[in-house]
C-alpha cells in the first residue's frame, strides 16, 4: 500500500493518456523535367492533358514568321514585340558596343568597356577610317617585331619587351 500523502496536499490528477494521430495528404502534383534552358513546369495536380500541346510555335517565339499576325492584326496602341535597333539605347554605337560586349567571351568586363569607350573611341585622336584593313594578329606580329629594329641601347631592348 502505497504511503499517505501530506495533510493539506491534493492528490494529483493522473495524467492523461496522449493519443496520436498521424496525417497523411496525398498530393499528385506533378513537375517536368527541367529543359535547356532550367525551365521547367509545377502542377498542384497531375494535369488530365498535355497543357503545351494547343501552343504553336508562334505563341512561343520572339520573332515574326510568315503566319506570324501583321502590325494591323495588333490592338491600337499595342507596341512591335520585336524594337527595331538601336533600341533600348539612345544611338546605333551604344547599341553596337553594348551587342559586341555581350556576346562572345564573358571576359569582357564592364570596367574594361567603359576604358576602350574613355581612352580608345572618345580619344580626341582616335579616327575610325584609320581601322580599315586592321587585323590583330597581324598588329601583334608588328609589336613583336619591333625589337629587331630598336637600337641596342634603347631602354626595354635587354627586357624583350
């Protein structure tokens, strides 16, 4: 038997018994496989049809095909999906700077662009016609050949600069 409580103590009230309950949701969402481009697409449920089947590819490009709508087809006031150049900039040679920086190598930094643009284009000296018939290669191979014709005593001779 178990030993009597102290006088003005209630007993406890026994604990109660915790019942537990376990959840389950049942989803059937659905994601595709991520294309070229990481896109992919997330249904909330398994779609009861192929949603990309009813597009043509003329919903999905950016460019006018022969089927593609004229500018009359397009509501007033609607803008040409596809600017004309120089847009989005202000003149031809923003935009054929900025088409040269952003295509081709990403070695090409913006700080580098902004220093061609200050001390080559902007140059008081600079002409394009002098540009006719360049070639690198060819500007490289006349850098190199000039220690052949620098005089012996010249400063970077010795340096093979």
């Amino acid at each position: 038997m178990p030993p009597e409580p102290p006088a003005g103590t209630e007993p406890s009230p026994p604990t109660p018994t915790v019942v537990r309950h376990i959840i389950l949701h049942v989803c059937d969402s659905f994601r595709t496989a991520i294309n070229r481009f990481s896109i992919l697409c997330e249904y909330l449920h398994c779609p009861s049809y192929n949603p990309g089947a009813l597009m043509r590819p003329e919903d999905l490009a950016n460019f006018r095909t022969a089927s593609s709508p004229t500018l009359q087809d397009h509501p007033v006031g609607q803008l040409d999906p596809q600017p004309k150049p120089p847009w989005p900039f202000d003149n031809m040679s923003q935009f054929l700077l900025m088409s040269w920086h952003n295509n081709g190598s990403s070695q090409k930094t913006e700080c580098e662009l902004n220093q061609l643009t200050r001390e080559v284009i902007r140059h008081p000296e600079f002409k394009s016609e002098d540009l006719v018939g360049f070639n690198v290669h060819q500007g490289h191979k006349q850098l190199d050949s000039t220690r052949e014709t620098m005089a012996a005593n010249a400063p970077f001779h010795d340096d093979s600069w």
